[in-house]
C-alpha cells in the first residue's frame, strides 16, 4: 500500500538508520531534529538548502504561472496555425528533465563554443560562466524550470478559458471595455478556480526541486536545494534517519501552506 514507504519514513526520522547498517539500527528520539536545528544555526549546508528552496520558490512560480497564462491567451486567438505553437509550447514538458538539464548546459556552456556565448560573441563579449556564477545559478535554475514546465500549465489555462461564457466579452465590448479591461473583470474572475489550482501544484512542484541543479551544477552552498539535501543525506552519506527528519519537517510546512 503507497501509506507503508510514508510510516516507514516517519518511523525512521526517530532512528539512526545508516543505509550501509540497516542491522544496526536504534531509536535515537529527537537527535536528527536538534542536529537540523543546529546546523540551521551555524548557516550549515541545511541553512543554504532552505534560503536556495525559498528563492526558487518565490521566483519560478509567478514566473512559470505568467508565462503558462499568456503562452494560453496567445494560443486561444482563434487563427490559422495556432496549433503549431500550442505543440511548440507543450514539447518541453514531455522531455526529460536530464535531457532538458544537459541541453541547457551545453547552450549556457563557459566555453567559446557555447551556444550562448557564442551569440555573445558575435557582439565582442567575452565567454561568461553563466551557470556557475554563484549569485546567477538559482535564476538560471529558475528559467530553465519556467520554461520547462509552462506548456502544462498553458494546456489546462487553456481549457478554463474555452468555458468563459463568450456573451460576457460581447457585453464588456459593448460597455466599451477595452482588452486589458476585459482581461481583468472577465477573464481573471473565470479563471481564478483554475489559477487557484495552477498555484498548489506549481508551488508543490517547485519546493521538490532537484534533478536541474544536481546535473547541472552538483552539490554546491549555491545550488543544494531541501529535495537535493535529503537524497544525498540519504542515498550518498547514507544517513537515512537524517534525511527522512528533513522530509518530515519539509512535509509539515509544505502541507500546511
């Protein structure tokens, strides 16, 4: 049953469980939390995980949410082709995400090949390390994430937006309304159930970030993110018990936002 792995990863939070001893496991109450919060307040790999997780968090998901929402106002025009591009627009979420990480990588490559640097270089500018500038990778991390998962979003704002009553836009053009006026009093209110829906998920889907920064940077203080953080407490240091405490605690707040 899918409530068995959820009791044993609560079950394990209370334990020293080590990957490489499952025979030596034991209770060991709270120390996994008091060594969360302790590694919170010495500024620990943890305390950048959270800071990495909340900015990420606070970016990707207005970004990914207005780009779903107007890729799906630029797809609903009804003209000739749009169907092109609402395919265009959906082909990034059915790539993989280690075959999109590592696309991106070879076009933000530090080298003069690049792809980007490339482009760069046509106007004299210098080979940028864009992906492991310290104070650039979370946004680089972020775009790539909104680009990559917009197209799903775009398909169900899309959806919501044929079941507007048509008659409503007929009426706000005849109170004189202009587009961004209709947008606002009759396109946003029948939308917002969808957008309300569209938020959680995006939010939920956002906090378990990990497969883009641990392919494209590696476990770094300016990539690690709380997902990261668990799998490699868990399945690289081989601290179970210490990683199924982290998801614990990370489970609680998500869960209660």
């Amino acid at each position: 049953l899918p409530i068995f792995p959820i009791i044993y990863s609560l079950a394990y939070s209370f334990t020293d469980y080590n990957l490489l001893k499952p025979e030596q496991i034991s209770f060991n109450g709270f120390d996994n939390f008091v060594k969360i919060f302790k590694d919170i307040a010495s500024g620990g790999m943890l305390s950048h995980a959270i800071q990495n997780t909340l900015l990420f968090v606070v970016l990707v998901v207005p970004l990914q949410i207005g780009l779903a929402l107007g890729l799906a106002l630029f797809c609903n025009v009804k003209v000739k082709g749009n169907f092109f591009f609402k395919v265009c627009f959906f082909t990034p979420v059915v790539i993989s995400l280690t075959i999109t990480s590592y696309l991106w990588l070879e076009i933000l490559s530090p080298s003069e090949t690049g792809l980007l640097n490339s482009f760069l270089g046509l106007f004299g500018v210098a080979p940028q390390d864009f992906i492991n500038n310290p104070k650039m990778t979370i946004i680089w991390i972020v775009i790539i994430s909104a680009w990559q998962g917009c197209g799903y979003q775009m398909l169900i704002f899309l959806s919501a937006l044929s079941g507007i009553r048509k008659d409503l836009y007929e009426a706000a053009r005849l109170d004189g309304c202009n587009a961004w006026q209709r947008f606002l009093h009759v396109t946003l209110p029948g939308l917002r159930p969808t957008l309300l829906y569209i938020t959680i998920t995006v939010f939920i889907g956002a906090c378990r970030i990990m497969v883009q920064p641990m392919l494209m940077v590696g476990y770094q203080e300016n990539s690690v993110t709380l997902s990261y953080l668990m799998y490699y407490e868990g399945y690289s240091k081989h601290y179970v018990g210490y990683s199924a405490a982290i998801a614990l605690i990370m489970t609680i707040v998500i869960g209660t936002i």
